[in-house]
C-alpha cells in the first residue's frame, strides 16, 4: 500500500508491501529546491536566448538554426542519455548536465555573431539532453502509477512559482544596462547562476535503489514495436511538436520590436502566475483526470498564442497585450506538462523509465528541428518578397492553424491499461 503524507501532497513517499523505492523528506526537499533553481534558469534561457539572437541581429534562418538543433539535440540525445541513466543511475548525469548548463550559458553573452551563437546554444543543449531524462526518470522511481500525476503537479507548481520570482528580479536587474545588448546578457547571466546553484543542489542527490538495466545500448526502438499505445502516442506528440514549433523562430521578432526586456519578463511572468494558479486548483482531482484531455486541453488553445501575436503585430502592439496570450499559455502547459510526463511513465516498464522519456523526446526532437528550420528558411525567402512584418504575420495566422488541428490527435489516445 502506497502512503502519502502531506508535504504538498506529493513530497513525503514511503511504500509499503511494493517494490517502489521510497522518498523521505529529505530527498523531497532536494527534489524540490531542484525544480525551484533548475526550472527557472531553464525557463529565462529558453524565453530569451532567442530575442539575445534578435538583438544581435541575427537572420530569421539563424534563428530556426538555434531553436531547430536547441530542439533537436535536447530532446534526441535524451533516448541515449535516459537509457544511460537507466543504466548507471540518476544523479551523475543530473549533476554534470545541471553544471555544463551554467558554464556555457555564461559564455554566451560573449558571443556576438548569429552563426556562432548557434554552435554555444547547441553545446548548451548537450548539457540539457543530459540531465533532463534522468530527472524525469528520477521521479518516476519515486513513486507509484497512481500518484505520479500529484507529484509532478507539485513539481510544476514549484518550478513555476520559482520562475516568477526569477523573472521579476531579472527583468527589474536587466534596468543595471545601458543598452539592450547589455540588459540581455545580464538576463543571460542570471540564469547561469541559477543553474549553478541547481548543480550544487543536485550534489545532495541520492539514487534511488531500483532495478538496473543488466546491458545497456546507446539507442533501442523496441518499446515502440512492443507497446503499441507508446507508438500511437509518439506519432501524435511529434505532430503537434512539428506544429508548435513553426512559430518558434517568428515569436522572438515580435516580443524584441514590442517589448523592452523588462516588459518581456512582465509578459512570462504572467505566464507563471497562471500556470501556479491553474496547478493550485487542479489538485484535488489530477491523480484522477484522464491522461488525454490533459494532453488535448493543453495543446488546442495553444493556437491563441500565435494569434495573439498576429494582432500584436498589425493592431495592438503593447506589451499588456503579449501577456495576455503568455498567460493562457501557462494555464496550457499546466495541464500539458502533467500530461505528457505522466503518459509517458505510464506506459514504461520498471526498468526503463528513462528509455521510454528519452525515446519519446527523440522523435519530438526531429519534429521541432524540422518544424524550427523550416519556418526560418520560408520567412527569409519571403520577407524580401512581401516585407518583414507583413511575412511575420501571415505566418502566425498559418501556424494557429496547424496548431488548432494538429491538437485534435491527442483525442485518439487510450488510457493507460497499467
């Protein structure tokens, strides 16, 4: 029997009469602060390295350059950096990979070529394909079938809050400078902080003691030619991760030209207060919601995001306006970020909770990358053609297309048998 005490319902995890490994209060606290440090550096990178790109006036294809392989190489390398984990335990790859974050996002404020930023975000994104995984795995060997979503909804809640408070510091420390060169790369800089501080705290991991794989290969596809309802889920998470990111290079051109760094971080903080606020009230009830409509609910309204954008663009070019669109947002990736990992563990056996993450990543990541550098490459052939913005906004009123449709596969998906 599977006892939770209340430590935000999901902290303290001891079992009882099961083979799952138990997590003590100690280890919770680590997990937590983890997610706090680890969740808010990730998220300033990910929103600003792309506008530091605008900044340096780096072409829409360099862009998708930077988005497509970030993309790619951090959810593709995470099949073999998960089976790896699998093998040889989470904390090592949690903590090389939480360091290696921190050195090369400091060093990217140095760079000032759009090219040459593409090869330091990529070798940033090795660090992330290789502590990413082993997190996820690591959560899943701490508890239950039946519990999982709880914890990850506190996972969430908690990297959320986190990246609040972050954002608002950093865009109120981005004032420090004079340029907006310079207010970048402070934000830059404060996120390499935080993942140091995350590696630090990952030192007090412990791996749990759960089954190891015996043999380990670099890469296996055979979860996808046993576990037919993983395969279905693969196909439609690549369809709609091919849809999302046609905007990724577009987005940054517009929150560069309509928002000042310290209005961009007002905009994502927007995004965090209601994805705390949704995963605050969707407590009672998230251990029982079906994996699906977590998964459907949280990609269908995503198609506001580029629309909103799309209006930014030609009618309401505020700040206050972008929020909007950031802030149903967060109360999107609330429910899909639950969804995913959850379905995800699910369907992986025991031993290969890490396999099946890094799996399902690797064929998201060949969407995106595909999605990212497509979108790059059309807008540069077409903005010489009709102009920049107007190029910017018919793409965004396409992409809400793709994204409103492409949502409706998830619609498809089974519930887990286990």
């Amino acid at each position: 029997m599977l006892v939770v005490t209340e430590f935000e319902s999901a902290i303290i995890i001891t079992a009882q009469d099961s083979d799952q490994p138990t997590m003590n209060q100690r280890m919770g606290i680590v997990i937590m602060l983890i997610s706090a440090f680890g969740t808010a550096s990730r998220f300033i990178a990910r929103t600003f390295l792309e506008q530091y790109a605008v900044v340096i006036q780096s072409t829409a294809t360099a862009i998708s350059f930077i988005t497509s392989l970030r993309n790619l190489i951090q959810m593709a390398f995470q099949s073999s950096f998960g089976r790896l984990s699998d093998k040889l335990g989470r904390k090592t790859l949690i903590v090389v990979g939480t360091f290696g974050q921190a050195l090369t996002l400091a060093l990217i404020p140095f760079i000032r070529n759009g090219w040459l930023l593409v090869v330091g975000v990529a070798t940033f994104s090795v660090f992330v394909a290789l502590s990413t995984p082993a997190f996820t795995a690591l959560l899943g060997d701490l508890t239950s079938h039946k519990s999982i979503a709880g914890l990850l909804r506190m996972v969430n809640l908690v990297g959320a809050i986190a990246s609040l408070i972050a954002l608002l510091s950093v865009g109120n420390l981005s004032n420090l400078g004079e340029t907006e060169l310079q207010q970048y790369s402070i934000i830059l800089y404060a996120a390499a902080g935080l993942f140091f501080i995350t590696g630090v705290i990952s030192l007090f991991l412990i791996n749990p003691s759960t089954e190891k794989l015996e043999k380990v290969s670099v890469l296996t596809f055979r979860p996808l030619r046993e576990n037919k309802e993983f395969r279905r889920f693969v196909v439609f998470g690549s369809i709609m991760g091919f849809s999302m990111s046609l905007g990724w290079p577009i987005f940054p051109f517009v929150r560069t030209e309509f928002a000042s760094p310290e209005e961009n971080a007002w905009i994502w903080a927007s995004f965090s207060v209601i994805m705390i606020i949704t995963l605050i009230v969707i407590r009672p009830v998230i251990n029982k919601m079906n994996r699906k409509w977590l998964l459907f609910i949280g990609r269908v309204i995503m198609f506001y995001i580029p629309l909103n954008l799309a209006i930014t663009t030609f009618w309401v070019q505020t700040w206050w306006h972008m929020a909007i669109g950031s802030a149903l947002s967060g109360f999107g990736n609330a429910l899909y970020m639950i969804g995913e990992s959850a379905y995800i563990l699910d369907q992986a056996t025991v031993k290969e909770k890490g396999t099946y993450t890094g799996l399902f990543y690797l064929f998201l990541g060949l969407a995106t990358f595909a999605g990212s550098l497509i979108s790059g490459v059309l807008a540069d052939i077409f903005i010489p053609i009709l102009g920049q913005w107007q190029t910017i906004g018919l793409f965004l009123f396409i992409i809400a297309g793709i994204r409103f449709i492409s949502s409706f596969g998830f619609l498809f998906l089974r519930p887990s048998t286990r």
